[in-house]
C-alpha cells in the first residue's frame, strides 16, 4: 500500500525535509533566538527558506518555531507568505529599562541637545562588545549617516562606544585590547593599534567625555559622554556633526551638560563625579 503524501507547509514551501534533528543539546529556546536574529537592517522581510538557510536548520523544524512564533506574535506572516518581526517583541522590547525606560527619562534633554545642534544625537548603552543605539534624533537635513536605533556598533569605532568601553569592566577592556583590530569602515574613530586604545580610553576617563574628528569618514566628528545612575555608567550621549561645522569645546560642553541632566533625572550625580575623577594609564 501507497503511504499519502505528506501534508506540505502551508507557507508554500516544498515538502519539509525528514529524518534530520536539531543539534544536540540546543534548546528549543536558543534556536528560536536563533530565528528572530536572522532578521536585521538588511533582512527585514524573510520567506521560509531563508531563515531555514541562514539558521541551518531542517525546513521543517523552522516552520515548526516560526509557526508558534507567530502564534505568540513573535512574528508576523505577510500575505505573501513572508515573514516580519512581530509588534509582541516592540510590546517587550518598551519595558527593558536599558532601553526605552533610559530613552524616557533621556529623551527631553535629547530634544535640547538636538535644538542646539540640529544635527545628530545619539544615545547607546553596551549591550556585550557593542554598543546598542537605544535613540537617535536627527534633522531633516543632517549629513547621512549609518546609525539606526536598535543597530549596534563596535564600542572601539564611534564616541559612544569609546565612553561606554572606557566605564566598562576591566576584563572586557583588556579582551577587546587583546583582540584589537582597527575598523577601517566603520563609525568615526580610527585607531590603529591596542596602545592607541588603551590611551584614548584613558583620556576618556580623565576628562569625562570622548571626542572624534575625521574627514575622511563623510567629514564627521562626535563628541560623547558617559550617562550615570546610582551603579555607575549606563549609557552613553553623544552629537554628531560635519567636521567642518565641529568646534570641540562648544560641542563637549553641550553634550556633557545634557548627559549631567540625564545622570541627575536617573540618581547618579554623585556616582557620576567619584567616575569622572582621573584615572592612571597603563
């Protein structure tokens, strides 16, 4: 006797694939992690076969995390059949204290900083080896650039990310100087050694803010400072202007001022001013 077809998924993939497992010991939660990062600035939109692809899972065992993630509203299937991240994870995604609980009480000092410079202001905590950008102001007309919220960035390429790695803990200082290798294309710092690292983090922490300028990344510069509460740095603010408009002691104090601000709303004036005294090099 003739077995029946097997049922064929309903997003109208071909027949999944049998007989194939899932690694072993990976949770079903991991691979579902697995699944959502597949989605990105360059990846918004996804049929099946894709994520499938990208994660190197089973077709089958993607549509079956796909299916319940959609069903928790994870995700979201278009009428065409592809795939889209979720509002349930932007829902999530708004009681993360790091990250729109931060960008609340930030936000009116943003708009300030944004009215002085009507270019660029950015807000970012570390989240790991990166910095995460939790909020961006820009103008209409500020020069392009590449940040976007929810994007991440190299904490050893951009003036927030420099602040942020300066605070962090000494062991993830000394694994990023470990394994330093100079970003070429990415953000505006350009440092071309682990020594010019540990002295730019340095200066970080003697003057309590961090400045970049140089024309050749699209003739931008940054100035940055750390954000406090009462544990110590949490974030980083930063402006981002053309080279050619940039005067480093207008820019520094605006920004210093409105990370103060910040740090007084989030009850870390005091842990802020016993972090910004100067600290030895190495």
């Amino acid at each position: 006797m003739t077995p029946p077809p097997s049922r064929a998924a309903s997003d109208g993939d071909a027949t999944p694939e049998r007989g194939r497992k899932p690694r072993a010991g990976e949770a079903v939660l991991d691979r579902a992690f697995k699944l959502l990062r597949c989605f990105d600035s360059d990846h918004r939109v996804q049929p099946l076969a894709s994520l499938a692809q990208r994660t190197g899972m089973p077709r089958s065992s993607a549509l079956r995390l796909v299916r319940q993630l959609t069903e928790a509203g994870a995700l979201e299937r278009l009428e065409d059949g592809n795939y889209v991240v979720g509002l349930r994870l932007l829902e999530l995604a708004s009681l993360a204290p790091r990250g729109h609980g931060l960008r609340s009480v930030a936000m009116p000092y943003m708009e300030d900083l944004f009215h002085v410079t009507r270019q660029h202001v950015l807000l970012a905590v570390r989240d790991g080896d990166d910095a995460l950008l939790v909020e961006r102001l820009s103008a209409h007309d500020a020069t392009e650039v590449r940040f976007r919220v929810g994007g991440r960035m190299p904490l050893t390429a951009t003036g927030v990310g420099l602040v942020l790695l300066a605070y962090a803990p000494t062991d993830v200082q000394e694994e990023l100087l470990r394994d330093f290798a100079p970003h070429e294309d990415v953000g505006l710092v350009r440092l071309r050694s682990a020594d010019e690292l540990r002295r730019a983090l340095a200066e970080v922490r003697r003057g309590g803010y961090a400045v970049a300028q140089h024309p050749g990344a699209e003739g931008l510069a940054t100035a940055a400072a750390p954000v406090h509460d009462e544990h110590g740095v949490v974030a980083a603010l930063s402006v981002v202007v053309p080279s050619n408009q940039f005067t480093p002691h207008a820019y520094v104090t605006a920004v210093r001022t409105g990370a103060r601000a910040i740090s007084r709303q989030l009850g870390g004036q005091r842990q802020g001013e016993l972090n910004q005294r100067p600290a030895p090099t190495k």
